[in-house]
C-alpha cells in the first residue's frame, strides 16, 4: 500500500490505522509476510505535489525491473524471490504524466528515499537533499 501525506481525498492517518489495525488482528509478524505501507512525504492523491510521487506501481515494472527505482519491480521480486521492498527512490520529475508510467526517467528536479512504515527518509548528514542517495530509512520506534 502507499499513501501521500499531502493526500486531501484520503486522510493519511486513516491509512495508517487500518494498516495499524491489520497488524492488531493478524498480528505484526504475519502482516510483514505479505503487507508494507509506504507514506510518501508531500504526495497528493495518488501522484503530483510538492514531493516526488513518481516511483512505479501503476503499471507492470518498467523493464529491465529495478526494484530500487519501481514499487512495481519490488513487488514482483517480492512474490517470486521472497524479498520484500524495505524502499524505493521516488522522483519528481519535470514531465510528471510520462513519469508515472516509467519512474526511471532521467529528467528530473529531485528525488526522495520512500521508506516501508513506519521508517521515514533520514538525511545523512551530507549529499544533495534533493537526492535520495544522502537519506537513510531510519525508524522512529528504535533508539
């Protein structure tokens, strides 16, 4: 599942309470085996925004399948390889219509790291922020 904070149609914390909820009534070791919840930071409904909302997921996986860059591939891996996607690189790209449909696109304004819930983009302390690779996943209930 993956959700926009900038969401006005669907209340983000709606999304996180059923995915909350799932995890109540399964419990949180078998939700893992077959559900991930991604909150992407400044995504509005379902694409566009502020923030890069472009990452796959609305088509079959852009080939060659790079899960790191298409939430389509991660997904794929996921079913056949047992590997299930932890992040993905998200990007806002100047063409957002061709973007959606092919999240490898080399024109772009930024990129962002979008972390599986409930780990959020960390930046590193160094590197572009507009560049995914100077944010780490980091989760907020560890210390």
């Amino acid at each position: 599942m993956f959700q926009g904070w900038s969401d006005a149609a669907i209340p983000p914390t709606n999304t996180i309470g059923y995915y909350d909820q799932v995890g109540q009534r399964m419990g949180e070791k078998k939700r893992a085996q077959f559900m991930r919840l991604f909150m992407i930071p400044g995504m509005q409904h379902c694409a566009g925004g502020p923030g890069p909302s472009s990452f796959g997921g609305l088509t079959a996986p852009v080939q060659p399948a790079n899960p790191s860059r298409d939430l389509s591939a991660a997904l794929e891996q996921w079913v056949e390889k047992g590997v299930a996607p932890e992040s993905v690189r998200a990007i806002k790209a100047h063409d957002l219509k061709r973007a959606l449909y092919d999240p490898t696109v080399e024109d772009i304004e930024r990129s962002g790291l979008i972390c599986a819930y409930p780990k959020h983009a960390k930046w590193n302390g160094t590197g572009d922020s507009a560049d995914a690779a100077s944010f780490t996943c980091v989760d907020p209930t560890e210390k």
